[in-house]
C-alpha cells in the first residue's frame, strides 16, 4: 500500500491523520498519557486515531515506562501540544 502524504491547512497528512513534527511528538505523547493515564495499548489507540509518526509505538512504550519510573510526575507545558489536539478535536 503506497503512503500518501497530503497538505491542508498548513498540515501535513498521512492518509487522514496528522504528520507530527520531530519537536512535537514526544509531547504530544506524554500530554495524551498525561490526560487519561490509560495505559500503552488505549494511548496507542488514541493517538494512532489523530496522528502518525516513525517509531510511534516505541515512543508510546518509552514514554509511558519512564512515566512509572517517575512516578507520574510528568509535566508538560506546550502550548503548541495543545494547539494541536485541540486543531484535531475541532475537525
């Protein structure tokens, strides 16, 4: 299946989900977990509804594993991160 890449509305798409940025990614992916602590297979699920990136599945796993190693002290302050979700939950 060829991958195909579209823009719109300064977004990059991949099929119907939104291609995040290098910078954004790991953000993106601790405020999501952040939000609802659901675990990596719900987290995968979620995100995978919305975006896509390389690696994302291992990122997930990384995140989410360093996450219990804190403690679930993760702090995330972007407001770039929110402006996306929230570019996503309008559309």
């Amino acid at each position: 299946m060829k991958n195909v890449l579209s823009v719109a509305e300064g977004l990059i798409f991949r099929e119907n989900r939104i291609v995040l940025p290098d910078a954004l990614q790991r953000k993106v992916v601790k405020l999501r977990h952040k939000l609802g602590h659901l675990g990596r297979t719900k987290t995968k699920q979620t995100l995978r509804q919305k975006y896509w990136f390389p690696l994302m599945n291992s990122m997930i796993d990384t995140t989410i594993h360093h996450n219990k190693k804190d403690g679930g002290m993760l702090i995330v302050k972007t407001v770039l991160c929110e402006f996306a979700l929230a570019a996503c939950n309008d559309s």
